[in-house]
C-alpha cells in the first residue's frame, strides 16, 4: 500500500476552498459497488507517489490550496498515513480523511494527535451485514468504536451512505441510525453503477430521487441534518 496520486477538488463542507485530492491503496473491504476498484484489487497497477515529492508539490501549491482530502482505498491501512498528516498540519493546512472506520485505534490517533479537521465515515449497510461487503470476516465492532470516537470526539465529522439497492433500505437506514443516533450530520449519496467494482452492481438500477427521499426522511428520526447528494 502506498500514496498513488493527487489531484485538485473542492474541499468537502468547507464552501470556496480548494484542496488536493491524496488516493492511497489497498482496503480491508471488497465492496461489490465500489467505485475505485483498481485501488482495493490491484493498487499495484497504480505507480506510487513518493511522499517526498508529494509534500514538496503541495509546498508548490499552498497558495492556492487550503487543505487536503485524503481518500482511497482505505487510508487508515496505510503506515505512510500518520507521518503524511504530520507533515500536512505542519505547513498549516486542513485535512479531511474519508474512511471506512474498521481501524478505530488509526482514527483515534489521528484525532487526538489534532491531524484531521473533518472525518466522513462510510456507512455501508446495516452491522450484521458487513460480512457481505468481503471475502473474509470483518469486524464490525470496529466499526462501532469509530463511531463512538466521532460522537464523543473534538474533530468534525459526517457520516454517509451509498444508497445501492441491494444494501441499503428503509430498515438498514432505522439499524444505522440507531448507530448514530444524535450525530451532527449524515449525507446520502445516489448510487452510480458504471464503474462498480463487480459486474453484477453494474447492472443495479439505481433508486429513483423519490425514493432516496423516502430514505432521508426515515434517516431524520435520528439526524436532524440529513443531506442527499448525486441526485
């Protein structure tokens, strides 16, 4: 696992501000919708970005940049990670980690070293199903204890969930939003097939707009502020 890339893109929830895009390899998940495939099976087949050169382009940028949004793949795999975010605050800027939250002891690190400023977790199913997201056991305590740490934590954050038919529905929503219950913010995303991970996700028609909807309205019952996006 390593960097494999940057890009620029707005920064998330910080309107008007611009960020570089930093993708890492590898996930402890084979999600049949994922929409960064070569990243989670062949991160290989993407060439490495030395994090020497990366830090000294984003010294070139910073002043047109605010910040960095790191995705992947799953980040907090990674042992880079902590010692890229290090050198990130260093000069200043802000930082959003997109993570799956299977690697609660990372996260935690992360937070209280102070090296994040806003965490989006993704949601992907209800609990009991995250083994359907894998070829092999996945523990969803995990999953639990990184969402305890946002609730009860300093850094910002926001949860999200992919709406893909076959995985999320009125009752994986009411499972997750027990989950959450309280949370500042939970966002739902359209799902787009095309570049799935498995073929057979490719041909899943996407909810129409009414009813992810439908969905958000049963996600308020437990987050005041519920988003929808893609649609």
């Amino acid at each position: 696992m390593a960097i494999k890339g940057f890009q620029g893109t707005s920064l998330l929830d910080y309107p008007g501000h611009i960020a570089a895009l930093v993708f890492f390899g590898g996930c402890n998940l084979t999600c049949s919708y994922c929409h960064n495939p070569v990243l989670v099976l062949d991160p290989d087949q993407v060439p490495d970005f030395p994090q020497e050169d990366l830090i000294d382009e984003l010294q070139r940028r910073r002043k047109f940049i605010d910040g960095v949004v790191i995705s992947g793949g799953e980040p907090t795999l990674d042992p880079q990670l902590l010692p890229f975010l290090r050198q990130v605050k260093e000069m200043g800027l802000q930082v959003k980690l997109d993570t799956n939250g299977l690697a609660p002891k990372v996260l935690k690190e992360v937070i209280w070293e102070g090296l994040v400023d806003l965490v989006a977790l993704d949601l992907k199913t209800a609990p009991a199903r995250y083994g359907e997201l894998h070829t092999g056991p996945v523990a969803t305590d995990n999953l639990a204890k990184s969402v305890r740490l946002l609730l009860e934590g300093p850094v910002d954050c926001e949860f999200r969930t992919t709406c893909v038919p076959d995985f999320i529905g009125e009752g994986e929503i009411h499972e997750l939003g027990e989950l959450i219950r309280g949370a500042d913010r939970w966002m739902l995303q359209q799902y787009v097939p095309r570049h799935a991970l498995d073929e057979s996700a490719q041909a899943i028609e996407p909810y129409a707009a009414e009813q992810i909807e439908a969905l958000a309205v049963v996600a308020r019952q437990y987050v005041d502020e519920v988003g929808i996006r893609g649609l």
